[in-house]
C-alpha cells in the first residue's frame, strides 16, 4: 500500500494527542455480563466469498468525529455509493439514528433498507456484528467490545451495534472479553486466522499474554491456528490492521500488496516486507504451504496527504461482485483490477472512487461487513 499513514488516521490526532481518550472510554463497555457460556461447537467465520445474506453499513454522523460539514458530505455520500454498488448483487442494511434517515434516503438506492441502530461513524467492518455460522444453518454473533481503537475516538454508539444487531436478529451473543476489531483479523473459513500483533497484543485493548489473546481470538472466530505478523503500534488510529496489508482469496490462497521496498515508508513498509517473509515460511491450519499472490501499491495518486491509505487489498466480496478501490494511477490500478479479476473469475470487478474514505485511512473493506448465508 501507499505508505502514508500516520498518527491522523480517523481523526486520531484530534482525539488521542488532544488528550481526550479517558472521555471517550464512556460508552465503550456495552456488555454487563460476559456470555462465554455458549456452546460455539461447529461454529466459524467463514471466508468472505461464501455467499451472503446480507451487507451491514454504517452512515456516519457524528460532527466530533467528521466536523468539517463539506467532509461529512463527501464522506456519506462515499457511503451512498459503496452500498448503492452493492445492492445490485445482495440485500445492504445501512445503519443509523431514525433522525438521519430522510435526508439519507436521498442519497441511496430504494432496495437498501435502513435500521433504526444509531451510530458515530463508517467502520462496519470494526464495530459491526461479527457473524459465525454451523453447518446445521444456524448462527451467532461473536462480541468484539469495539472500544474505538483502544479508546482514540468516539464510539458511545458504535461500541453498541454488535448487540443491537444480535438482538434485533434475536441471535445469540458470544463475548469471551476479547477487545478489537474484525478489521485486524483475516480468516479463511478453514481455521486459520491471520493479524498483526500491533493491534491485539496491545494494553489499549488486551492486557492478556500473546497466547492468551491467542485462544480468545481462536475461539471467537471458531478457527485452530493464527498465523502473527508483527504490524505497527501506535502510528495509525487501528494500530495497522491486517486488511489493508494481506487478505485471503481462498483458503490457502493470499494475497498481498506491496510498496516498492522495505525502506520505501519505514517502518509499515518494513512490517510488510516481515509479513511477505512470514507468509512465505507459514502453514496453515490444514498444512498447507500458503499460495501468495503480489500486487504493487500505488504510486501516482489522486491525494498526496500524510494519511491517505491507498490499498488495493481493502476490497470487498459480495456475491456475483469484487467493490475495489481505484487511486488515479492506471498503470497499477489496472494491475489490481486485473489481478483481482483472475482470483476471483465468477465475479465482476468494480472499482470506485472512495477517495474520501483513503483521506481517513479506510477503505471499502473498512466499511462493510457480512452476514453469511446458512
């Protein structure tokens, strides 16, 4: 990817170095009694191409968080037209507060149904419901405990979506206590997972060991074997996500999008580089010596700002099409478009202009999330 992120991404400057992150820990802890009594035999995320039911979304609102009016509007509408692509090929609930809706009606397909569940900003893929499924049809949601990326903005209606999706669904709500997000978390519906260390073994979220992070986070997900890249603490507000790195295509199968060297943006492009390595010498839960396919990032980009993410592997699998972004450089927005055409053949390739979304260090995988088909 574009190695431009810093300390901003998501309005992390505003609220972390203003010294706002013990007001933000209101409205962070949503659950008031774990539920980890659930018997989640069975039970697993499946890989993002299985077919789905739905798409989650969430419509931003929150002037803390997007303060400049003209931004807010570019940004929803960025939204508007990521879940107007997608409702062409599956069902898409926008969430929000009742009070948004008519003016947001305006801006969406009529196919896409909007729920009353309010909320602060985009990132579906971080505070959404998280869906396992079992072979026998049935599902559940696994609890993350979204607390805005260790308590760096806020999230008092974001960190509270998850159960109100569970009990709108009336689906059960598995929560062991693990806190992140599904954003740091690559899963192949085959028992492996992959994340960077940087945002899980990390005391804004998770106190706990490695290893004991390790077995909450297998066990949320249903999965036997994560596979850790070491990732970057502390220079973007998710403390680097694994997503806007690597991503599987298909179990045993990932691909990864690299910057021209590993001194190109130190330290992430570093980071990526020891992921690339990683992958390479790994297995995964079935044995399996990992397939990596290799797309280039960016370099001739419509935005030139210190936090403008640029990744082409933060797309988004829906059924019959791939949503990718595209950043004004043909010759490698032509490479990805390609690249993700022949991993994915049964699928069309769209890409967008989600240029807002890159100006808060996200992308269209950020912004969505699955609800798999039993």
């Amino acid at each position: 990817m574009r190695m431009k992120r810093k300390i901003s991404r998501r309005q992390f400057n505003r609220f972390a170095l203003a010294g706002c992150a013990a007001a933000l820990t209101k409205g962070a802890t949503i659950s008031d009694a774990t539920t980890n009594d659930l018997d989640l035999t069975g039970f697993y995320v499946p890989e993002e191409r299985e077919d789905h039911l739905r798409t989650f979304m969430q419509w931003p609102v929150s002037k803390r968080v997007h303060p400049d009016p003209v931004f807010r509007e570019m940004i929803q509408q960025t939204i508007a037209d990521i879940a107007n692509t997608i409702v062409d090929f599956e069902p898409v609930v926008l969430m929000m507060d009742r009070k948004y809706a008519m003016d947001a009606r305006r801006k969406l397909d009529p196919k896409i149904e909007i729920w009353d569940i309010p909320t602060d900003d985009l990132w579906c893929r971080d505070s959404g419901p998280l869906f396992l499924i079992h072979e026998d049809g049935r599902q559940m949601i696994s609890h993350m405990n979204f607390n805005g990326w260790g308590n760096k903005q806020t999230h008092g209606n974001d960190g509270k979506i998850a159960r109100r999706v569970a009990e709108r669904l009336g689906l059960p709500l598995f929560d062991n206590g693990i806190v992140g997000e599904p954003g740091g978390i690559e899963a192949d519906g085959e028992g492996t997972l992959i994340a960077n260390e940087s945002c899980w073994v990390n005391p804004n979220r998770n106190s706990q060991s490695r290893d004991v992070i390790e077995a909450k986070l297998l066990e949320a997900y249903g999965a036997d074997k994560m596979i850790w890249a070491p990732g970057v603490k502390g220079m973007d507000i998710t403390d680097d996500h694994i997503d806007a790195t690597a991503r599987f295509v298909a179990p045993g199968h990932v691909l990864i999008q690299l910057p021209e060297g590993p001194d190109v943006f130190p330290p992430f492009s570093q980071s990526i580089y020891r992921t690339l390595e990683i992958l390479e010498n790994a297995t995964d839960a079935k044995g399996r010596r990992l397939e990596i396919t290799k797309i280039p990032e960016p370099v001739n980009v419509r935005v030139e700002s210190e936090d403008f993410l640029a990744s082409y592997v933060n797309y988004y699998v829906c059924n019959g099409a791939v949503v990718c972004s595209q950043f004004g450089d043909p010759e490698t927005d032509e490479i990805a478009r390609q690249a993700l055409g022949d991993l994915y053949p049964d699928r069309e390739v769209i890409a967008l202009n989600v240029d807002p979304l890159g100006e808060t260090g996200g992308g269209i995988h950020c912004a969505t999330q699955q609800q798999p088909a039993s």
